[in-house]
C-alpha cells in the first residue's frame, strides 16, 4: 500500500512553503491539537446571541469608535466555514419611508462558541473591520490589527484549528474565568 498523500491544507493555503513544512511536522508527529491546547488554555465564556452581542458592542465601543451602529449580532448554526469566509458581514438595505437605510449585521459561526477568547476576537475584529473597510487589502489588515495587534497570529492559530478539526481532530479545551472576571467587572 502506498502512503496517504499529505493533505491539502486548505485553511493555510495562503502562507509560505516553509511554514507549511513545519505543520506537516506537527500532523505527522499528531501534536497539532496538544499545541493548540498548551497554547489557549481556555474556552471562553460567551455562550449567547445576547453576550455575543455585548462582547462585539464592547471592542467596537473602544476600538472603532464612530463607526455605523450594528443591528444585529450573533450565532449562526447554518454559517459554514469556509476557507476565505469564517464569519459574514451584511449591509442589508432597505426602504424606511423615502429614506434608505443599510442594517448593519455580523454573524458568527456557532464553532466560535467552543474556542478560546483569542479566536472569538480575531473574528470579531475581522467583522468589525468590514464596517470600514470592504476589501481585504493592506488597509483592511492594518485596522484589524490596529484593533488587535495579535491578529495575525490569531488568525494562523485558527486556521491552525481549523485544519485539526478538517481532518477529524477536535480539541476540548477547559472552560475559563466567567464572563463576568473576562470582562473585568
Ligand atoms: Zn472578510
């Protein structure tokens, strides 16, 4: 029997050969899941559409002052995630009188709800930063990082994660503080 040919890592297409080499090294050695687990040690602690919509309000409200107020903030069981796609942003547009009016929505994936707090950020600011900025150019990355300088390591630590669960790891992480210590109140 010939060998399993390595698989495609779809969620890491977009980084370097050599950065690719070394999560080979860590599929082949099944370390990726213990490393994600040493890494994050907790599951956060936003369970609800209702303490999603607060923990997105609270980095928008420092982080991203004046931009357009959100109507609507939450889980989505139906939101598949995609390679390029982890959470929608939407500007839905509609009539209100004579006037137009864009409603403004962010949807969250429902495998957020079982991560650490670093990964629900990373998503949150990438939605967030949608509310500016459209395209995923330089300016795009420079707000997301501006809201979280930690971004991209999120973002490959994710994917990372994401990859795992591809290939039919999982990762059960402990669940942390409440939201209540998280939120610092
Ligand atoms: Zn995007």
């Amino acid at each position: 029997m010939r060998p399993e040919p390595a698989p495609a890592l779809k969620y890491l297409a977009a980084y370097p050969a050599h950065v690719l080499a070394q999560v080979h090294v860590l599929l082949d050695q099944g370390q990726l899941g213990a490393m994600l687990l040493k890494k994050y040690l907790h599951s956060h602690a936003v369970r609800t559409d209702r303490a999603l919509y607060d923990y997105v309000q609270s980095i928008k409200a420092t982080k991203l002052r004046g931009s357009e107020p959100l109507s609507k903030v939450a889980f989505d069981t139906k939101l598949h995630v995609m390679a390029h796609a982890l959470g929608t942003h939407t500007a839905v547009s509609r009539v209100q009188g004579s006037r137009l009016k864009a409603k403004r929505e962010i949807r969250v994936a429902t495998l957020f709800k079982d991560t650490p707090i670093e990964f629900l950020r990373m998503i949150t600011v990438h939605e967030l930063a949608h509310l500016k900025e459209r395209a995923h150019d330089k300016a795009f990355y420079q707000l997301c990082c501006h809201m979280e300088p930690d971004y991209h390591q999120f973002e490959f630590d994710l994917r990372l994660y994401l990859t795992h669960l591809d290939l039919g790891g999982k990762v059960d992480w402990p669940s942390g503080p409440s939201l209540n210590t998280q939120a610092g109140r």
